[in-house]
C-alpha cells in the first residue's frame, strides 16, 4: 500500500506502538475537510499532510492579505493577492507529494455544506466566525460528522471534538451545546478587529490535527464533551464540560 518514500516519510511515526503500519494505512485512507486556510487552517493542513492524510480538502474564499502572514505561516510575501485555497493546496502538495489535495475556491453557504461536508470523515472547523460555525455544527449533525472546532481570541485559544461518537455510540456535545444561539456583535469580532498573538493560532490548529489524527487511528482520549481553553499569556490550560443539548 506504500511506496519506499512514503515509508521512510513516516518512518517515526509508524514505529509508535500506537500507530504502527496499521494506523498508518487508516491515515491514508482518510479524508479530512479543513474549513479555512487562514490561522487555525494553515497549521493543521501542515501537520495533516505531513501526517500522510490521504485526501484534504481545503474550503476558503479569501486572499492571502499583507496583515495575515505574523499568524498564518504557510504563506510568504510572494503569495500576497491570491487564494487561500488554492496556494495552500499548492503549498501542501509540495510537503507531501502522496496525498491528494483539493481545493475549493468558494464561500461556505447553508447551500453547499451538506453537498461539501458529507464527502469527508472529519471536518476541521478553522473559520473565524459564529455564521460559519453555525453551518458547519448543523451540517455535521445532520450528516453525522465529527468536526473539530478551534476557537482564538487575543491570547486564548479554545478546543473541542464535536458531534463526535464514541465507541458506546453515543454522540457528544455540539457547538450549540456551548453557544445555543448566536452571539452579539462585539463578541462575534474577528481577528482582524481585536487582534491575536501570532504564535497562538499555531498552537490550536496544531492541536486540531492532532485530534483527527487521534480519531482516525482509533488512539488516545478525544477532547469531546470538554471545552478545552489555553491561555498563552500564563500557560494555563482548562476544560469546561459540556453536556448534548
């Protein structure tokens, strides 16, 4: 199932205990959508496709502005202008010829989603606002997918597996056990009103990769139920538990 370069690719990875070939063969055969190639979405498509996931799908409307590269480090100066999808598709291809990288290049609507989601195992939730993340937790609810929220605000930054079931088959928490309903305007500020750290974004969607990882090789304990909250300013980390409403 692997080529001589993808074995010595993921080499370290494999000689895990946890992971082994066998693990690695379920990483491959994943498909994992990450909605949003800006600060939570450029960490976690780095790590997924060194990873060796074997299909990424990248959702994302945008383009890559001066302003956005202190946090969102797979791009350079050079890529300043064009779509976030579409370099970053290019950028992780050129990190792991193995995968399969798809772009798209549109805005995720209450239209599109379920017709998007619903190819995928697992959805990274990497936007930066209440409207989207609303979509994508409906979305996933309806078509039963697990998607991992990360959440960044100033020097904090949150964490949480939702709609995630487990091996009893029980479905946890979902995004609107947290928020029921949509939040009011000053709360519902971006990055590019209130500003964020840059290495904290780094963090989180790292830790978002992380937890597909975990959930597609069956490893670990998945942060579900439990909002994990970090703060970089004290280096302090919380869960919050939430219940399935």
């Amino acid at each position: 199932m692997f080529t001589n370069e993808e074995l010595i690719q993921y080499n370290k990875q494999m000689i895990l205990p946890e992971i082994k070939i066998s693990g690695q063969e379920k990483l491959k055969l994943a498909r994992v959508l990450v909605i949003g190639a800006g600060g939570l979405g450029c960490p976690a498509l780095q790590y997924l496709s060194a990873a060796g996931i074997g299909t990424i799908g990248i959702i994302d409307f945008d383009l890559i502005d001066a302003s956005n590269l202190h946090r969102q480090v797979l791009y350079t100066i050079n890529d300043v202008g064009k779509p976030k999808a579409i370099v970053a598709a290019d950028k992780i291809r050129k990190i792991n010829p193995h995968i399969t990288a798809i772009e798209i290049y549109e805005k995720l609507t209450t239209e599109n989603a379920l017709n998007i989601i619903s190819n995928y195992d697992i959805i990274i939730d990497a936007t930066d606002n209440f409207g989207s993340r609303y979509i994508i937790n409906d979305t996933c609810v309806a078509a039963n997918k697990p998607f991992v929220y990360g959440g960044i605000h100033k020097f904090e930054g949150q964490l949480c597996v939702f709609n995630y079931k487990n091996e009893n088959g029980e479905y946890g928490a979902t995004y609107r056990s947290v928020f029921p309903e949509k939040q009011g305007d000053e709360i519902n500020l971006t990055c590019l009103d209130i500003g964020v750290i840059g290495v904290l974004p780094g963090i989180i969607g790292t830790m978002q990769a992380a937890e597909a990882i975990k959930i597609i090789t069956g490893i670990g304990e998945v942060c579900s139920s439990k909002l994990l909250i970090y703060n970089a300013l004290y280096n302090t980390v919380n869960y919050l538990t939430v219940k399935r409403t």
